[in-house]
C-alpha cells in the first residue's frame, strides 16, 4: 500500500514541481535580466534611488522564492490526498485478489463512485462471485462423480462377495444385475468422456445443410422400442421441407437425449411431443424445436440447476427415474456448439425449447436460462 501510494504521490509532486521550478527560475532571469538592463541604461544619470532598484530587485526574488515553496508544499498536500484516493481503491482489490488466490471467494471489494474504478471493482467481486459458484458446482460435481461411481461398485462388490462366500448362487438374474450395473459404469464413464471432449479445443462438428424431419424422424425411430416397452405415447410435429444448417450425428444425439429423459418421467399411459417449426428471431430466421411430456414436471427451485452437469432434482437418486444428470449438459453444449439456446420450462409437465439458426454463425453465444430468454 505504502509503495503504491509513494509511488503516486511522488509522480504528482515531481510534475508540480518541475512546472513550478522551471516557471521559478524563468521569471527569476528574466526580472535580474530587465532590472540590470535599466540600471546599465539609467547609469550615469542623476538619480536618489540607487537602492530602489536593489530593494525591487529582492522584493520580486523573494516572493518568487515564497510563492515556489508554499506552491510545492500545496502540490504535496494536493499529491497526497489524490495519491491516497486513487491508490486506496487498487489496494483494496489488491487485497481481494490475493485472498481469492487462497480460497477465501467470499471476499468483496469496496466499490465507490461510478468510475473506471469503481467498475473493476465490481467486476472483481462479479469475478469472485462467479468463482465461488463454480467453486460450489465443482464441489458438488466430485460428490456426484463419487456417488455415482459408488453405488454401483458397492453393488457389485457385494455380489461379487456373495458369489466367492457361497451365499449367492450365480443365477441369470443376479449376473444379469452384476450386468447393468457395469452397463451404468459404463454409461457414466463415457458421458464423461464425451462432455470433456465437448468442452476441449479440439471438439469440431460437421455441419452441412440437413432436412430437419428426416433428423427428428431418425431420433424419434431410435427410442421407439422403449417407448412402446413403457407404453408411452410418442408423436412428431415437423414440416416436411423444413431445413437448416447442422451436424447430423449431433442434432440426432440432442434429441435421443431429450427423449429419453423425458420418457425417465413420464408414466405409463402418458405422451411425449415433437414438434419443430420455422420462427424468426430479430428478423432472422430459425428453427424452435419443443419437447413436450406429460409426466411430473421440474420442480421450480430446480429449473436454473437442471443442465448442470450431475445435477438431478431426484435427491434420493433412486436409479429407477434419471440417468447420470449428464444428459441435459449434453445436450447444453451441443446445441451452444449450433449457436442456438436451450431452457425449460412447465407446461402439462416438462417443456423444453431449443432454438437453432438456420444457418449457423461463426460467433457463437452460451446457452441462455429461461429467465434471460423471457427478458
């Protein structure tokens, strides 16, 4: 701080000073150079007044000499007081940043004012308040991973024990029980990879012009088995010559995601709607693609949460409803990658609305939450 401070307020007082010195001395030579000027002129003249010239001469140097000193000495008052002021608040997000280094992200800085620095401030406590969220999804995110892992492992742990004991005897169904639960690891595990994948440098997409029906129609083909093993209504709404620019593999994977955790809540006898139509967003055109069910809804506190990844508003993570709560953050990415946005919403249950351009943008912006949507 003292540094800093110094720093500031030695730069002030140099500027002030080497204006006042140069000024100083400038009148200085010029008033001995006029005054010895006139008494070289006067000399030889008769006159009473040698010493008025000597007189004036001081007179003028000394309250130049006195105007100097109380000038420099307001300069560093002046100095001081700015140096202390400007200096006070970059200290202070000094202190903020070097307490953030050390986890400490509950910290804020003292905003003031309205100016340049008070907008760095509050961008560093934006900054540290982000971190301290991430920092809390990050926590969570390694329970999850913990949890998810554990269960499964246990489970077979445990059979696995039951069977070398003799307690169990290795029957289909139990081996079949030892299978999925592999198949969950499995499952989970790749997820994984795929989202690490999504989130790096190196992931690209193929997009090429596509007929959007034969995209939905291809999704909608791939879960039909399990829906018609549920006994779960499944519909699709799209225009035949519906087109836009995307990766096929990507847009297929987007929607297979959707349906099957659409299909995860809703009830035997329920429906699932696909519908897809042209709309225009500030004047361009696009697609607003709508995965309807009739199942129990997202509970509201959940609504900001659910395309984090690993995050489930089933809180007693029962493996019967849900997957691994990657699926929605999948899905996330992959439609951010097209330069569209994706939210959710309640209706008669869940609602999810993706909107893609038609043609996708080199730019592309984040998925937005329904709330900056409706904005």
């Amino acid at each position: 701080m003292n540094r800093l401070h110094t720093r500031f307020a030695l730069l002030i007082v140099s500027i002030a000073a080497g204006i006042l010195l140069i000024s100083t001395v400038s009148i200085m030579l010029g008033t001995h150079y006029h005054l010895s000027m006139y008494q070289g002129q006067t000399q030889g003249m008769n006159h009473d007044l040698p010493q008025l010239d000597y007189h004036l001469e001081q007179a003028l140097l000394q309250s130049i000499l006195w105007t100097f000193a109380g000038s420099v000495i307001l300069s560093i008052l002046i100095a001081v007081y700015t140096a202390r002021r400007l200096s006070a608040p970059l200290v202070d997000m000094k202190r903020v940043a070097e307490q953030m280094t050390y986890g400490q992200l509950d910290v804020r800085a003292r905003v003031r004012g309205r100016d340049e620095l008070a907008e760095l401030g509050a961008s560093l406590n934006k900054l540290a308040e982000q971190l301290s969220i991430q920092n809390g999804l990050r926590k969570t995110m390694t329970e999850d991973i913990a949890h998810e892992l554990r269960t499964p492992l246990t489970t077979l742990k445990s059979h696995m024990r039951a069977f070398e004991d003799g307690v169990w005897e290795p029957t289909p169904e139990r081996i079949h029980s030892c299978y999925e639960e592999i198949e969950r690891l499995t499952r989970l595990v790749a997820e994984l990879e795929e989202l690490t994948y999504m989130e790096s440098p190196e992931f690209r997409m193929e997009c090429r012009d596509e007929n959007l029906h034969y995209l939905l129609a291809n999704g909608v083909e791939l879960v039909s088995a399990a829906y018609l093993e549920k006994k779960v209504e499944l519909s699709l709404s799209c225009p035949a010559d519906l087109e836009l620019e995307a990766d096929r593999g990507r847009i297929t994977q987007i929607l297979v995601n959707l349906l099957s955790n659409a299909l995860a809540f809703t009830p035997p006898g329920g429906a699932v709607r696909v519908h897809a139509e042209e709309s225009f967003v500030h004047g361009k055109p696009s697609i607003h693609l709508r995965v309807e069910d009739t199942g129990t809804g997202i509970p509201e506190e959940d609504l900001p949460y659910i395309f984090e990844r690993l995050y489930r508003g089933e809180k007693s993570r029962s493996r019967r409803t849900g997957g691994s709560g990657l699926g929605l953050t999948i899905v996330k990415r992959l439609v951010a990658a097209h330069g569209g946005q994706v939210w959710a919403e309640n209706g008669q249950g869940a609602v999810f609305h993706i909107r893609l351009p038609r043609k996708k943008e080199t730019s592309q912006e984040p998925s937005r939450s329904t709330q900056d949507l409706q904005k």
